[in-house]
C-alpha cells in the first residue's frame, strides 16, 4: 500500500494542510477505484477551509476533502455490474442509503441516512479514492475533464432551472456565482424569455452576460424591482430562482414575482431570512420549493443532453487550473470572488 498527497482536513479548526496520506486499499463488493484526473473546488470546500457550523457538525477529521472531479476507473468490486476499468466518469457526491422512506419512494438526493462524498467519506482533493457504483456516472469520452469535474454543481442548477416551466418565462436569478452562471446558460439553453441577473462582482456580471443574460444589474446600486416592473408592464417575473443565499435577494426576488409565479430556492441562508409572507406569497399565490442535490438520476441525464447536444458552453467557467499543490492560491482567489471554478490536478 503506497500513499499519495491529499487536501486534509487535519484537525477541527480553520484551514486545510497538504500531506501524505495512504492510497485505499478496500474496494467493497459493490464500489469503485477511481483514480483523479481533476478536481473543482466548490463552495462547500470554503465552507469546510473556513470551520463554518455546516462543516462542525459534518466533518470528522481527518478526512480527505473535493467531491467535484473527473476520474478514471482503476478497479472494480466484485459485484459491480455497470463499469469497467479504463471507463471515464464523474460522481454523484450524495450517497443514499437505499433503504430508508426517501429513498424508497424515489427521493434518493434526501435520503435520511445521506452521505457525502469528500465530507463524510474520503474525497478527491488527490490521486485515489474509492466510491460507490452507483455514484459513479459515466462520462462521454470526448468531454474535456475540467468541464466533466464541474458537472455537479451544474446539476444543482439544472436541477433549480428545469424544476417548473422555464420556456417562454421571464426569469430572475439572484446571485450569479458558479451555479447562477451555470442556470443562466441552461435557462437559455431552454428557451427562457428575458433573464434578469443580479450580482455584484465585476467578473460575475461580465460572464453572466456572456452565458445568455439579458440585463445584469448591480443591487446594491439599481433599484431592481423598478427594473423588473418597466420591464413586464408591472406584472413582475414568472420564475424566480434564488442563487445568493442573501436575504436582501429573497426579498427582492419575492416582491419582484408575478401573482403565481413560480421560486425555486438554492442559495443557502447563513440565519434564516425574514420574508413578508402575507403579501409577498400568501396573496400572490406563489409557488415556492427548495432545491438540494441533484435527481438521481434525472438530473445527471439532463446534464448529458444539454452537454451532448452542445446546448450550453461553460468552458469560459474554468477561470484557473492549478496543481493540487496550490490549493491555497485557488482559496484566495475564490474568496475574494476573483475566480469562478478553479480545477485542481493531482500531481
Ligand atoms: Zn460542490
Ligand atoms: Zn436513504
């Protein structure tokens, strides 16, 4: 058994360390070998970088972190069915147990006892890592890893995007980082109607143009709602989706919504937020649900249309590509929002 360099959470604290870890060596009858080709980092590794609440109760350390990647398979379990070594995939990250209420009536991405790749088990922030079969998702051979390491997060917005009408509808996404750039690209890809984004970052609102926006407007300087109003003869948006996890947003969002319009809620709130439930739902008769994960697996094959088909470009996502080793420099540049996904590779 030989070891191999990991992004570790090493201890229950702020930060991540770089350090010698071994390669597994157990491949249970029903799981997978996978050997890294790249790795994104995601949100949730801040999250994790930084120590937050989330990451306390979740994270045992040490654990090796990375859910997003693109990998080969090296080696199959003994009851595997469904892949063979040299198959190109990527992963689901939630893990279902199978047998619990939500996964029996076809709610896998909640399952009750759900396990996350890079969170409760080991991740991909290095060479090896061992996941189930049935996480394991098959790729085209002709789709550029870093954009097959993304995949995940893309599927929270297609996810988001495609969980109502969105054809002809007007649309309002709040907060255009990686998932709202990608939701832009699908709404479009979709036939969406106008999309009005809201986002602050100058880099942010550039890409969100270049992903099929129709109008990008600062929020802590353009009056949103006026926007929204002179732009629908007064009657507001038919799709809201909240990408931000900012309360302010919620609330533009919510008054910007067309009498029963529909809002599809991802961003995740640091406190919950304080919404004017009377007016802005009750008599607008608003249709509003929450979105976590992924459908699995209906999501993954509207990921694989749209990517097949060539309906949606995210290359211009991948702003920066470092060797695992630099972890650190992608850290810092996706804090100060100067980056949009950075693609890790194993050295
Ligand atoms: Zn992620
Ligand atoms: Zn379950």
């Amino acid at each position: 058994m030989g070891t191999q360099k990991a992004i570790v959470k090493e201890n229950p604290e702020a930060g991540l360390v770089i350090k010698d870890v071994p390669i597994p060596d157990k491949v249970g009858p029903k799981e997978v070998l996978l050997k890294v080709k790249a790795a994104s980092i995601c949100g949730t590794d801040l999250h994790i970088y930084d120590w937050n609440d989330w990451s306390k109760v979740n994270i045992k350390p040490p654990r090796v972190i990375g859910h997003e990647f693109a990998a080969e398979v090296v080696e199959i379990g003994k009851d595997v069915t469904s892949l063979k070594v040299g198959d190109y995939v990527s992963a689901e990250t939630h893990i279902a147990c199978g047998t619990c209420y939500m996964c029996k009536t076809g709610n896998k991405h909640i399952c009750q006892n759900m396990k996350i790749i890079g969170v409760h088990t080991d991740g991909a922030f290095t060479n090896y890592l061992v996941i189930p079969e049935e996480n394991a998702w098959k790729n085209p051979t002709d789709l550029p890893i870093e954009i097959a390491s993304i995949q995940e997060p893309l599927g929270n917005a297609v996810y988001t995007v495609l969980s109502g009408d969105i054809a002809a509808k007007d649309v309002l996404i709040t907060g255009a980082g990686p998932i709202g750039l990608m939701a832009i690209a699908v709404a479009r890809a979709c036939g969406a109607g106008k999309i009005i984004v809201t986002e602050v970052s100058e880099l942010r609102k550039n890409l969100a143009k270049e992903m099929g926006a129709s109008f990008v407007l600062d929020p802590t300087k353009e009056n949103v709602l006026e926007f929204v109003k002179d732009l629908t003869d007064g009657l507001g948006v038919d799709v809201g989706l909240e990408m931000s996890g900012k309360e302010s947003a919620l609330e533009t969002l919510l008054s910007s919504m067309k009498k029963r319009g529909r809002v599809s809620l991802l961003g995740v709130f640091d406190s919950d937020p304080v919404i004017k439930l009377n007016n802005d739902v009750i008599f607008k008769g608003l249709d509003i649900h929450g979105i976590t994960g992924r459908l699995m697996f209906q999501t993954w094959y509207q990921i694989k249309s749209l990517l097949e088909n060539k309906r949606i470009d995210l290359s211009k996502l991948v702003t920066h590509k470092f060797p695992l080793s630099k972890f650190e420099e992608g850290i810092k540049l996706l804090k100060k929002g100067e980056a949009v996904k950075v693609v890790l590779y194993p050295e």
